[in-house]
C-alpha cells in the first residue's frame, strides 16, 4: 500500500470481474474507499468481500449502467455513504455477437452493445462530472480498447462503441479541464479475462495466434490495465487528460 489515494472515493463499474475487479483492489491498495458497481450482485459482493480491509471502506452497488435511474442512484448512494467520488473507473462493457459481419448484425444486439458501451460510459460520466462539478475536481478514466484506436472485422458494434468511447473521452476531457477533472481512457490490448476466455473456448491455437499480434509475445493481464487506471487517477498524471492510453503489449504499434 502507497497510499497514492489516500482519502480518496473511486467508484468502479463491471467491478465484479476481470479488469474492474483488478482495478478495484488497486484502488483499495492505494487507500481509496471504493464503490464496486455491477449487474452481477454476487461477482460484486465478491470484490467487496476480496478488499477485505475495513479501514479503506468498500460497498457494492447493484446498477444498469445502460439506465439513468441505476446511474443516478448510485452516484447518490456513493456521496450517501462516503460523502464525494474522487475518481471513478467506468469500465463495464460487453462484447457483443462475435464472428458476425456488419450486414449480418442484428439491430437488437447493436443497440445492447451500444447502450452498454457507449452509452452506459456518456450517462457514468453525465452524473459523475455532476458530482465532481460540485467538489472542484477528480478524474475519469474510462474502458475503451485497442478496438477504439483501430479498425477490425467481425465485431462492428464492439469497435463502433470503443472509438465513441475514445471521442467521448477527449470531448469531455476538453469541457472539463479548466473546472480540474482529467478525463482519460485505457485502451487495452487482449487481455486475459473472463470475456477473453468466452472467446478462446480453451483453443490453445486461437491464444498463440492472439498472442503473435503483441510484440511482447502474449496476452496481458487486468493487473496490468489496473495499474494504468490507478496511476491515470493520481497525481502522478496531474498533467494527463484526454489521452487514450494503450496497454496493449504493442499491438497498436504494428
């Protein structure tokens, strides 16, 4: 523990797995309470339960992240309970239909992917820029992907959603700046997730071939993109907005 946010509130979304749970514990870590946000109340409690230290203050909230009521109420319930939110990590996201080409893709299945997303990322941050307009700063750090900064085939919705996610990272970042927020986004590589495995079906194969589009040689892990979310949301990078940072073992750089 260093204690880089000590005091602090972090509120994190798809926090009861992968990459939202890494970052969560890293929050708690560095001395932050931290508010655990997901639809699955039993992954949530989980993370809540595995920060396991009762002097930083951990709880878990169940929302929609796609639904401004869910999103109002947990913004409420964090300034409830702990008083501000200092920094907040809107990571929840889906995947959508994979292998599907664009003229095939279902209008249903786009509008959920972009409502999570895309949308669910614009209504975290409407509310949580709300909070800290009030407070006189924090920082934003939200999901995207390496799939916001480049193009690729069978999963348009997916890479639709991370590119707006990007646009409205540096949007905000630019409204914002003078009233000190710092937004900012994370633009993982293929990391080893639980969506990761859904994908891989266990094809050892289909993991090298993966891993060959890293210059590093491998898959990344969610501590990795966790470290990046916290040092985004310190004063380390008090001079950092509205960037959109690979963590991606060098598969932008191909």
């Amino acid at each position: 523990m260093t204690d880089r946010l000590k005091g602090k509130v972090a509120l994190v979304t798809g926090g009861g797995s992968g990459i939202g749970r890494a970052a969560a514990l890293a929050y708690a870590r560095e001395g932050a309470r931290v508010v655990v946000v997901d639809l699955d109340a039993e992954g949530g409690q989980a993370t809540v339960d595995a920060i396991g230290n009762p002097d930083s203050g951990a709880m878990f909230v169940k929302a929609d992240v796609s639904k401004q009521a869910d999103v109002e109420a947990m913004i409420k319930r964090t300034v409830e309970v702990y008083g501000r939110l200092d920094c907040a990590f809107n990571n929840a996201g889906i995947e959508g239909a994979v292998g599907v080409a664009t003229s095939d893709y279902t209008e249903d299945t786009w509008d959920k992917v972009i409502n999570v997303n895309l949308k669910g990322v614009w209504l975290c941050m409407k509310h949580e820029l709300s909070q800290m307009l009030k407070q006189g700063g924090g920082a934003i750090v939200n999901n995207a992907s390496v799939a916001g900064l480049v193009g690729g085939s069978f999963g348009s919705a997916y890479y639709a959603s991370k590119h707006g996610v990007v646009g409205l990272t540096k949007a905000a970042a630019v409204e914002y700046g003078s009233s000190a927020i710092r937004v900012n986004a994370v633009c993982p590589g293929v990391i080893r997730t639980e969506m990761a495995e859904r994908l891989l079906s266990g094809r050892q194969e289909i993991e090298d071939k993966i891993a060959s589009l890293h210059p590093l040689g491998r898959l990344g892990t969610s501590g990795e993109v966790a470290e990046t979310v916290i040092w985004l949301s310190s004063d380390e990078a008090s001079f950092v907005t509205g960037q959109a940072i690979a963590v991606d073992g060098g598969y932008v750089a191909l």
